[in-house]
C-alpha cells in the first residue's frame, strides 16, 4: 500500500475476507481466523501496489502525492530497501507515541541488524556471507533509501509513471461513457458521486461487524437508484477480463458493495434506492494500456450474492462456536456426498 488507510485498522469482515474462509478459493477457518487476527502475511505485490496507485490517481487525486525514483537501484534491491525502511519507520512511530521521541529515519549504515532481518525476510543471497549481502545492499540501494527518508511523499518508480500516465490517458479518453463514470464530479438533487466510500454496518444474522470500501457509488435522487462503479487493473488483454471475472468472484464483491450501499443510502437519505446498471472500468495495466466498461447484469449480482450470504453463514457458525480448525460440514458431520 503506497500510503496508510485507517479503513484497514477496524475490524470487520469484508469481501475480500471472504477469501480466506472459501474453500473455492482455498480457504479454511485456519486460514480466516489468522487474518482476522492480523497473523496472516500480508501480501505485496508489484501488480496489487500499482494498482493502488491507478485508484489514488483516479478516485483520490489529493492523496496521489508522489516523486519519481530515477535512482535505477535494482528491483530486488528497492524491495529490500522498501522493506527495511518500513519496519524502522514503524519502529520509530512507535517509539514517538511511547516516549514522544522523534529522531527520524537515519542513514542506512545505523539499521544494519535490520538491514540484515530485512534480506533474511526477502530470501537475498541466502548463501552469501552477512557481510557481503549487506554491503550489495548499501552500495546498490544507499540512493534510494536516502530518496525514501528525505520525502514526505511515497516513491513510484519511472516505469510505473509512465505506465499510469498510459492508464489515465486511456481511462480519459477512451469514451466519454467512462470518463462520465469515473470522473464527473456532481453532488446536488439531481445525482451525487461519492468516491472511496467506506461503509460500517451491523447485520442481527451475523455476529461480526461488516464493512465495505466502494470504489464509486452512483445516486440517481429523482429516480432512486444507485450504481455501483467499480475499477479494476488488469494485467491481462483486455478481452480476457470476463474469465477475471469470474476468476476473482468479482459477482461477490460487487454484491457485497451493493449491500453497504443499501446501509449506507439508507442512514444517510432515510429511505430506500434501488440498483441499477453496476459496472466495472478495467484498464490495462500493461501493454496498451486499454480501457473497456462491462457491465454486471442483475443475476450475475444475485449469483455474487449467494456465495455472499454462504459464505458469511458459513463464519458466523466458526465465531458462534468459536471453532476455527474444520470446516462446518465436519463440525456438525454433515453428510458430504462426493
């Protein structure tokens, strides 16, 4: 992640969670009950942080604040660097809220145990002496750590601005139907947009709190109606997006979001809209950077929404018993027909 969410520090069961309890996507209650704890590794990935950064260019353009790293330190390298320089920053953070000290990130020389814990954790040069992983790392990666401590903005790479510049231009100008859905600003009693919408709610069925972050969410005021918009990166050709779709169980989220828009339109407004015309903008993440609209028909939704409501059936059995180890057919010994 390029810069700090809170929505991610409470608690609550989301879509994405659900991963971790479907056995479709090889989850377990193990599994669950590990992220829920925040025990499960965290998973960063080149595609998922640029990613990250199409939506804050996109959505949240006043948080998009970044400088370029022409430092040319090598990927296995930067990884390392970035590794370390997060976990001394934590540390330092830390100590600031115990002690009220703030003395700052220093130079790379005075964090070699954590240089060191940091090439352990990325599997650098496992064979090499300590001494010699070290040194690759201070000499290859020196620039780039004193670009990450000197700047109050998140570091991209080259490469990844030309490549978002490439994904904006074609997310702009592609057609004006998905500049409309992605970047017409309006608020007033005809139609409001709401961008990066976090949503908290509560449901009596379930005995954990849920929450939802929509991309964009789209209210139509004189015809009551809502629409989701939802943006994704692919690193695939573009006309390969509907098997993505079905891939990543994209129905369920978009269900899912339909959900906290009912919970959120109705806290907010007092009454009830209904949905209409959800879509997905996709965007090439590399290539040709092409940008296409699909739409998400009603059934797709209501086939999401029943592995939604499955799947969250299916957890509130393992908080309800607090039972975390088989999945609930076992538990209750079900009789599993093959």
């Amino acid at each position: 992640m390029l810069i700090h969410d809170p929505y991610y520090d409470v608690q609550g069961v989301s879509n994405s969670s659900l991963k971790h309890i479907n056995p479709k996507q090889d989850g377990s209650p193990v599994l669950f009950k590990q992220h829920w704890d925040g025990l499960a590794p965290s998973l960063k990935t080149s595609s998922l942080e640029f990613g990250n950064l199409v939506h804050l260019a996109v959505l949240e353009p006043h948080l998009c604040n970044y400088v370029i790293d022409d430092t040319n330190t090598p990927p296995k390298i930067r990884d390392i660097v970035k590794d370390l320089y997060e976990s001394v920053t934590a540390s330092v953070e830390l100590a600031q809220a115990i002690t009220g000290d703030d003395d700052g990130v220093g130079p790379m020389e005075n964090h070699l145990y954590g240089l060191l814990a940091a090439c352990n954790r990325q599997s650098y040069g496992t064979t090499w002496k300590d001494e010699t992983r070290m040194n690759k790392v201070m000499s290859g990666g020196s620039a780039y750590w004193d670009l990450l401590r000197s700047s109050d903005k998140f570091v991209i790479t080259r490469n990844q601005f030309d490549n978002l510049e490439a994904c904006m231009n074609s997310l702009k100008n592609t057609s004006a139907t998905i500049t409309e859905m992605l970047f017409r600003q309006q608020d007033d009693q005809a139609a409001s947009y709401f961008n990066e919408l976090e949503v908290h709610w509560s449901n009596k069925r379930y005995s954990f709190p849920l929450k939802g972050k929509i991309d964009r969410l789209h209210l139509d005021h004189k015809k009551k109606e809502f629409s989701i918009i939802d943006l994704k990166t692919t690193g695939k050709n573009l006309g390969l997006f509907p098997e993505s779709f079905k891939t990543y169980h994209y129905a369920r989220q978009i269900a899912f979001y339909e959900q906290a828009a009912y919970e959120w339109i109705y806290k907010k407004y007092g009454t009830h809209y209904m949905p209409s015309d959800h879509c997905i903008c996709a965007v090439e993440s590399r290539g040709s950077n092409r940008a296409g609209l699909f739409y998400v028909c009603p059934s797709t939704v209501n086939e999401g929404q029943c592995e939604m409501e499955d799947l969250l059936e299916r957890l509130d059995y393992h908080f309800t018993h607090n039972s975390w180890v088989n999945e609930m057919e076992l538990e209750t010994e079900t009789k599993i027909y093959l």
